[in-house]
C-alpha cells in the first residue's frame, strides 16, 4: 500500500521478461491475449498485428505491466 508521500514507480521492469526475450502465443493474440515465456504465462499485446496459437513471439516494449509483443517470422 502506497502512503501519501510514496509515488507509484513509472515504466519499471517486468519481473519475470525483459525485452528481447522470446515466446510463444499461448492462445491467439487480438491484439491481446496469454503468451508463455519459459515456465511463466503472461497476459501480453501484440504490435497491429494477429498473431495465431502456437507462433513464436518477441517482447519489443514493456510499459509498466504491458508487454508488447510482435510475430518472429
């Protein structure tokens, strides 16, 4: 719990993926949806584009609690 004087941390890392790394689509990604990185699963957001089940993926940005992923092709 935040007391008055504390201020909410901006853009911090995410504790369990850093940009770069890489994943797989757990379910289709419209533009959101769960994305599995080693033995985590995330909730993620594709970049524009659908991304089906199964493919490979790669976190570009993270901002705050959203991570933002795009297709390997």
């Amino acid at each position: 719990m935040l007391d008055k004087g504390d201020k909410p941390m901006a853009a911090a890392a995410h504790p369990l993926v850093a940009v770069g790394d890489w994943g797989e689509a757990h379910s289709p990604l419209r533009p959101a949806g769960r994305a599995k990185f080693s033995d985590h699963y995330l909730d993620v957001v594709a970049d524009g584009s659908y991304v089906s089940a199964g493919q490979q993926i790669r976190v570009i940005a993270i901002e705050g609690n959203r991570v933002v992923v795009q297709p390997i092709e």
